[in-house]
C-alpha cells in the first residue's frame, strides 16, 4: 500500500482543497501518514500571497525531498500557479499543478514513475471559467466543515497577486453546493462555514442566481443543518437583498467578516479598492441593524505605500467608531509583481510596525468591549477540542455564533454538538462560560410545548 503526506500551507480555501486532493488518493488505496514522518508521496499545497509565503513554500519543499529523496515530491497551489519554473528547478521536485486540473494530480504521478521525467502540469489559469468540482466529504480534523462555493477573483487590488494565482470568478453550481452541504450535515457537522477566494461574489458569473438565492436555498433545502457562516464578504456585495435575507435567517450566525484594508478614501483608491468609506459605513449600519449584536471582524493593511499619519488615523479613528469586534491587521508586504510593490513610496518598517501595534491595542480593547455586552447571558456554542492553555483541565473550548472563543467545563462527547453556555466572565482572547444545557433537549421542550 502506497502512503501519501500533505503540508498545507496558507488560507483556509488551500486546507479545503487538500482535503479534496486526500479523497483522490484515499480513492486509490493511498493511505495517509504525517508529514514528519517517511511517505512514498508528498503533496506540498503552496502560497504565495506574500513573497515569504514562496519562501516558507520552498521551505517546505526542500524538507519533503530531505525526508525521503525516493519519494514523489507533488507540488501544488498558488505558488506552483504563479512561478511553476522556480519550483521545477528545485533539484527533487517530480511534479507540479497548480490550482486547477488537480484531478490529474494521480495521473501524473503514475506518468512519473514510469518515465521518471518531472512534469510540469500548469496551465494557463486566466482562461479557465469553470469551476473545478472537488468533492469533500468530511474533515480530518474540524467540527467546523469549510464548503468551497466560489474559486478566483475579478478585482486586481493593486497589493495583491491572488487573480493571477487563482484566476477570475468562478461560482460552483448551486445544485452541487447543496448537495455537499447536504453530504457535511450527513456526516456529522452542525455548522458550514461558505468559503471561496472571493466568496461573497458568489453568483456574479451566474444567471439569474446570486449569493443570496444561496443562502435562501441552503436554508430550506438542507436537513440538520444548525449554523450557517459566511467565511468574508466585501461591503459591495452585501447588497439589500442579501441583508434581508441574513435578517430572515434562522442559520445564518451573528458574525460577518467584512474586509477593510483602509478606511481612508484616498489610500482605498491607490489600493483600488472599489469602495468608499461613506458606502462601507452605510452599509455596516444597515446590516448592524438587521442584526443586533452582530459581531463584524476586519482586515487592515497599515503602511501602504504613500500612507500618511493622517490617513492611517482615518482607518483607527473608522475601527474606533464603528466597534469592529476583532481585526486582523498585516504590515504592508511588497508582493513581486504586483502595481503596489513598484509604488516609489514604501514606508519605512519601523512607522509600520509602530502603526500595526497601535491598531492591535485597539483591536484588543474593542474586542473585550464586544465581548463584556454578553456576560452572564446564555450563548450557543460547538465545542471543538480540548483547552490549548491546559488540555488535561476538563475545559472545552469553542467558538458562539458571534465568534467569542468561549472556554469551559464540558466532556468529550460534547464536541461538534450544538450547546448553551452562559458567559460567566467576558475576555479576549478568552472568555469563560458554564454549560447550561444541549440544544436537542430545548427543540423537544419547544416542540413539545407547541
């Protein structure tokens, strides 16, 4: 029996699709070890969205060939989409595919080993406009199940390299979308969380359908299913009918993640970025609106090229007024190849890293503000593993629907199910809770009552 390894470098769409790749080879009768340790295949899914996402990815790949220079080293991804030559230099590598036609992945490597010639299966990613079917069943190692919808991205931010990595809008059939969602609930999870490369400009490509027939469709077609969440969405695309449809929504969680990157207009405009903070602003009261407590996270990129003190005091004193609930904040990171990178005025680290700091105190205030509104009252969350800090407590943590990471006392069996916890202490980046009672024993109760 043939084994195979995986390293899955980078975003969640890359986790998604190594597991979709594991269920080509587990077809073949390959069976899976860790990465560490000797395999006959190693499949190494790569990124590139910063250039040290080529580095740790050529990293990764020379360690592969130490481990066992027999094997058959397979590289895949979005580094092996942009630069499949510098990887086809590295002396070991035996096979290259990038982000579509991954099917043939198990084709090349029967090529290979009868003909021992490396193989470079990378095609031309601008003029696919089909979405590649890859079926995931279940997750090696999730409570929550990514579902893939959409693949590529039409926007051509000036810092960002992904179109060329990934290709232009794709949307996944509705049906098979369905279908899957309807595969995951079968196998146990209770919550899907949409995911895709611009997964919010799900439909754009699609006649007469869009994001939120999805979401409507999810909803009343799919048996079981308890949570429903969207992985990102750009303001642009949290359209009227979109926000109506969140508000009707008895799936869809508190919790959107709705990327910024600026808040100034004049930055926002050199990124282009196609919206302005009027219209985000706009939009962000709307949905608040639809949705009391909802929790909203963001992205920001600080130190632009050209970005002022006072341009980066539009995008904190923006975060401050609108209580982001949590950010994710990047120094800007020049990419080869892309407009931004060529920019002649590129800010120093230091006023970065100084910039990036403040942000993260803010992040971190506001997120213990968000959360402190729901101490002592009762939650819904999944438990997904044992306490990080202290994994033989008898503590479980696990996200609410509005993204708290919660901690408390719980048992295994618990894990993956649907439960009420009451916030007995609000924190960030914890919070601590007590375990009230299962949901199922509530639907009887409710059920019963009617």
């Amino acid at each position: 029996m043939s084994s195979v390894a995986f390293h899955t470098l980078g975003c969640k769409v890359n986790h998604y699709e190594t597991e979709a790749i594991w269920q080509l080879f587990q077809k073949q009768g390959y069976e899976r070890v860790d990465f560490e340790s000797r395999s006959d295949v190693y499949v190494i899914n790569t990124c590139t969205v910063t250039n040290t996402g080529d580095k740790k990815s050529r990293q990764v790949i020379r360690r592969a060939i130490r481990k066992n220079p027999d094997a058959v080293i397979c590289v895949t991804g979005c580094y092996a989409q942009t630069s499949p030559a510098e990887i086809m230099a590295i002396p070991g590598v035996d096979v290259v595919v990038g982000t579509q036609d991954r099917v043939k992945m198990l084709e090349y490597i029967e090529q290979y080993k009868q003909e021992r010639q490396p193989i470079n299966g990378v095609g031309n990613i601008m003029k696919n406009r089909v979405y590649e079917e890859l079926d995931v069943p279940s997750f090696t190692d999730r409570t929550r199940a990514s579902l893939k919808i959409q693949e590529g991205c039409n926007n051509f931010c000036t810092f960002c390299i992904i179109p060329w990595a990934r290709g232009l809008m794709r949307s996944r059939d509705p049906k098979e979308v369905i279908r899957q969602a309807q595969q995951l609930v079968d196998a146990g999870y209770k919550e899907i969380v949409l995911t895709g490369i611009h997964t919010g400009g799900y439909g754009e490509d699609l006649k007469d359908y869009n994001l939120a027939a999805l979401l409507r469709d999810l909803e009343s077609q799919v048996k079981g299913l308890k949570r429903l969440r969207i992985s990102s969405i750009e303001a642009s695309q949290l359209t009227d009918e979109v926000i109506e449809v969140l508000e009707k929504s008895k799936l869809v969680v508190r919790h959107m993640h709705i990327p910024l990157q600026s808040a100034s207009d004049t930055v926002l405009k050199r990124m282009r970025r196609k919206y302005t903070m009027a219209f985000y602003a706009e939009r962000l009261e709307r949905l608040k609106k639809a949705l009391p407590g909802l929790a909203v996270t963001s992205d920001v990129i600080v130190g632009f090229p050209g970005e002022t003190e006072e341009e980066f005091m539009e995008t904190y004193q923006f975060i401050k007024k609108h209580k982001f609930s949590e950010l994710h904040v990047f120094p800007y990171s020049m990419r080869t190849g892309t407009p931004a990178a060529r920019m002649t005025d590129q800010i120093d680290e230091d006023v970065k890293n100084d910039r990036v700091h403040r942000l993260i105190s803010l992040s971190d205030q506001l997120a213990k503000e968000y959360a402190s509104r729901f101490e002592n009252e009762v939650l819904e969350v999944i438990p997904e593993e044992p306490y990080k800090e202290d994994p033989k407590s008898g503590l479980y943590e696990g996200y609410t629907d509005n993204y708290m990471k919660v901690v408390f006392p719980a048992t295994k069996d618990m894990i993956g199910k649907l439960i009420r916890v009451k916030i007995t202490k609000a924190g960030y980046p914890y919070n601590e809770g007590k375990f009230v009672r299962e949901m199922d024993e509530v639907q009887e109760k409710d059920s019963m009552a009617m």
